[in-house]
C-alpha cells in the first residue's frame, strides 16, 4: 500500500525514531507517547490488522523485536506491556498492524 504511513516509515521515506529492526519488522518510538517508553513495532510488509496477517511467523518476529527492544532499553527486568489493537472498536487508528511496547513506569490495569 503506497500511502500507508507505517509502509512509508517500513520504507524509509519519512524519518522515524528507529530503535531496532530485523528482516521481517522495523521498531520505532511512537510521537505520542504513553509512557517513558514507548515504542511501535511493525512489520516491514503491509498487513492492515491482525486479522490480515497470513499466519503466526510476523506475529511472531514483532514479539521477539520487542523483546530485544524492551532488553535494550532496559524494561525488561521491571516489566513492560504489549498491546496489539485491532479494528475500530479495538482502538487500532493506523490501519497496517502494529504493537505497542510500553514501560519504564507502573502500568495499571484496565488501560481504558
């Protein structure tokens, strides 16, 4: 998709916060964040929701970028959240699948 914002940031046409990246995934701080950590992970390849991707192998090179991400920012020893919204009434507002890595404060639970 052309004129996704994430496929652009996947792209490298517009600059981002890039913290880490793998074969399949590219992580970056979020503009708006919700904690003093906060990072998005996204895949490299457009998928509009979770409900798109094709199987559990992108879901699952997002979750081990976070986790190195989380390791390299030093969250994870004191915890961190991952949040992956999906559609309109899930909160997702970027349509290509993304998660949220949030940390380095308490969370509290429910979120919203």
């Amino acid at each position: 998709m052309t004129d996704c914002l994430f496929c652009k940031i996947a792209r490298g046409e517009i600059p981002t916060g890039r913290v880490a990246e793998n074969e399949l995934c590219i992580a970056f701080r979020d503009i708006a964040p919700q904690a003093p950590v906060h990072v998005l992970v996204i895949p490299r390849t457009h998928y509009r929701s979770l409900s798109d991707t094709p199987d559990g192998s992108i879901l699952a090179a997002m979750g081990e970028l976070a986790k190195q991400v989380a390791s390299e920012l030093g969250i994870a020893e004191s915890g961190y959240r991952v949040v992956l919204n999906t559609g309109e009434d899930g909160g997702q507002t970027v349509h290509h699948v993304h998660m949220h890595l949030l940390g380095g404060r308490q969370l509290k639970w429910p979120p919203g």
